[in-house]
C-alpha cells in the first residue's frame, strides 16, 4: 500500500475534520496532556454559564437529566445513582493498555459502582466496529473515546447521543466543542530515529529534507495517519503539504499500523526513521533504554491530534455513559 493511493481519502477525512472543529492544531508545545483550544459556541445565560435543558421530574426516556437550577453535584449524584444500577459501562478506545488502566483505576475510584469495560483494538478496526454496530442497530458500545476523524465519521451516520456533559459550564468557551463530543486532551507527532542506524546531524531539519533520495526504503509511517496528514497540510499549506507527501510517496516509506508497535519496530532496527510518533511513546520507550530519540527540535509544522469522547446514541447504559 502506497501512501499516494490513500491521498484522496485522506483529503475527505481532512474536509470532514475541518467542517468539524477548525482541523488539528498544527504548532504547540510538545506535550502529550491538556486539551487543544477549540472553539465552541455553547448557549449562555446572562452569567456566562452552560444551560442546559431542564425536565420536571428529571428524567426522560429513562435518563436520568438537569433539572432547571438543579446544582451539578445534585444532578450529578442522581445520573450515579441511575448509572449503579445499570451497573456497567462499555469504552471503545484506541488507547493502549497502560492508558486504559489509567481510566478504569480513576473511574473505579469516582464510581465503585459501576463496572467498567474497555474495548480496545487499533483506531481503523475500534471504528469499524462501532460504525457497523451502528448500522446495523446493534450497539453494545456506550462511550466512544477517539480522535476527530472517528468522531465525524460517528456523527455522520447519527450514531451519537446529543449530549453535553453539565460540568462544561466550568470549562472555558474556547476548549468546548461545537459536535456531540467533549476534548480531553491531545497527542503531538514527533519524527524519531534509531540511534544504532543514524546520528541526529544526519536528520534534516525541514520535512522536505526527507524526500531526499538517501531515505528511499528507510523512513516509516502510520497505515492510518490520517490525523498526521491532515495536521501537515494545514500547517504546511495544500500545495506545499501535497508536494512533500507525493515526493515522500516516491521514497517507499514503510506503512506500519498502531504508534506503538511502530515504534517497537523503530527500536528493532526495522528502519531508521518514523515521521509521526506519539511524543509520549517515544519518551517511554527512551526512558526504557531502547536505542531511540525524538527529533528536536522537531521539523515545523508539530503536527498534533485531538482526542474526545462521545455517547453512543442508542448506549444500552446510557446513565453510565453519561
């Protein structure tokens, strides 16, 4: 697979993430926690403050819901009590295991109640199964935790709950979302090298540098790197940022599926150079001793990717999702 067959399909994932939050920034500080400033256009009252529809009794259709000037703890302590009894809540995530048991300990902790689930697979295969038991009508899943594109492609079907969680109105305008989705943090892209293979000196400081002919065979890539791409070619400009990809095309790079593994595979000796790995995975693994190092700095644009949460629209637990 070449990545010059992809290019158009990375091009309408790009349009889809654009029309939905403005794309992925393209410069920021190499962290791999916070959110990514969105802007938002949440309905205010005089205050400033999140409304938030309110129901008499509140609940509709069996979800538990705000009530008018019920208070967040209230409100909240409610929707918990309805979550215990559904008793569990199923994640979808891309998330590798150590980020997953992250969320199931501090989940655990708020609501001891409530089993959580994870279900876990790469981010193409995580959204075709959330797309198909979407399609189909046979959702098992409650939350979807991923990146832009997944969440549009969700949207898009109808698969998500038009939900906003109450405790927004403490968040400030500029990191809420305008979709069905909530930003929770983001992952920034670095190129890294193998030490064994190639010193720093050697590493161009300019992306284009890398459609030089001494990287032919030597460079690896996402299979799925939409979000990179996409980061790319709004940081770089559509001309500029489809030149490099076509010369880059033209130097064979290895497509290599989930960041991690990539980067298993950096270490190993299986090519020189990876363009987009996740800033906290290369960390890790140089905390570990594997002959690896992020290039810095990094060539601009720093590509880096959102990552949100959505509710399901036909959860079969949707307090706990909530």
């Amino acid at each position: 697979m070449r990545i010059s067959s992809s290019l158009t399909a990375l091009l309408v994932i790009l349009a889809l993430v654009a029309a939905a939050c403005g794309g992925p920034e393209t410069e920021a500080e190499s962290r791999d926690d916070g959110p990514a400033a969105v802007a938002g256009e949440p309905a205010e009252d005089d205050s400033g403050a999140v409304q938030e529809a309110g129901s008499q009794n509140g609940m509709e259709d069996g979800v538990v819901v705000r009530m008018d000037s019920e208070s967040v703890d209230d409100y909240i302590a409610r929707l918990a009590e309805a979550a215990a009894q559904e008793g569990t809540v199923a994640y979808y995530s891309s998330a590798s295991d150590e980020e997953i048991q992250i969320i199931m300990t501090e989940f655990g902790k708020l609501h001891p109640d409530i089993q959580f689930e994870p279900v876990s697979a790469s981010s193409g295969t995580i959204l075709e199964r959330a797309l198909l038991e979407a399609e189909s009508g046979n959702v098992r899943g409650d939350v979807y935790g991923g990146a832009a594109v997944d969440q549009v492609a969700l949207e898009n079907i109808g698969a998500l709950a038009d939900y906003r969680p109450a405790n927004e109105e403490f968040v400030d305008a500029d990191f809420l979302m305008d979709g069905p989705y909530s930003a929770t943090g983001y992952l920034s892209y670095h190129p890294a090298y193998n030490t064994d293979l190639v010193s720093e000196d050697e590493l161009p400081d300019e992306w284009m540098g890398y459609c030089d002919p001494e990287w032919d065979g030597r460079l690896a890539i996402d299979q799925e790197g939409a979000e990179w791409v996409a980061g790319l070619l709004r940081g770089m400009g559509e001309d500029e940022g489809l030149a490099f990809l076509e010369c880059l095309a033209a130097n064979n790079p290895r497509l290599v599926r989930g960041s991690t593994n990539r980067t298993e595979l950096l270490a190993a000796g299986e090519f020189a150079v990876q363009l987009d790995g996740y800033g906290h995975r290369i960390k890790q693994f140089e905390e570990e001793g594997a002959p690896i190092a992020a290039q810095v700095p990094s060539p601009a644009p720093l590509p880096v990717v959102l990552d949100m949460s959505s509710i399901f629209q036909d959860a079969p637990h949707p307090n706990a999702a909530r």
